[in-house]
C-alpha cells in the first residue's frame, strides 16, 4: 500500500491541527479583557465567532482579526 503524500517539507514538523485557534483564556490575554468580558459578547452577539467543542470555546485566529478589522472606526467617530 502507498503512503499519502504529506504537505510538509522532509525533516518539518506538521503543523499542530489547533494552531490557528485559541482558547478564551489566550484570547482575553491578547485583547486584555476578562474572560467574563468575553462570555458577555457572545451572550449579547457582539464577540468574535467561536467554534464550541464540547465545554471548549475556540476562536480562530483569522477571524478575530477579520472582527476587529470590522470594528475599527475612523477619525472622529465616536464608540
């Protein structure tokens, strides 16, 4: 039987299959606010998208960037 091919160059590690993702505790480190802070936007809609996997809340990287790129305001506009 043949071996898949793999993506990964000879001799690299393959990518860890959650490293685009982050857990509520990094993420709430990252943008300093409290996990607290972070529940409340998901309860009121206004958070980052998650993906739930059992008890674990994870965000991917990406489209945190995407939410905060999409929250942004110019000059002289008010919160």
């Amino acid at each position: 039987m043949r071996e898949a091919a793999s993506h990964t160059a000879p001799g690299a590690q393959p990518e860890p299959l959650l490293s685009e993702w982050m857990g509520r505790s990094e993420l709430a480190g990252v943008l300093e606010v409290s996990e607290e802070t972070l529940r409340r936007w998901q309860a009121q809609g206004i958070g980052p998208p998650l993906a739930k996997l059992g008890r674990r809340v994870l965000y991917r990287r990406e489209a945190v960037r995407q939410w905060m790129v999409r929250r942004e305001m110019g000059q002289g506009e008010s919160p």
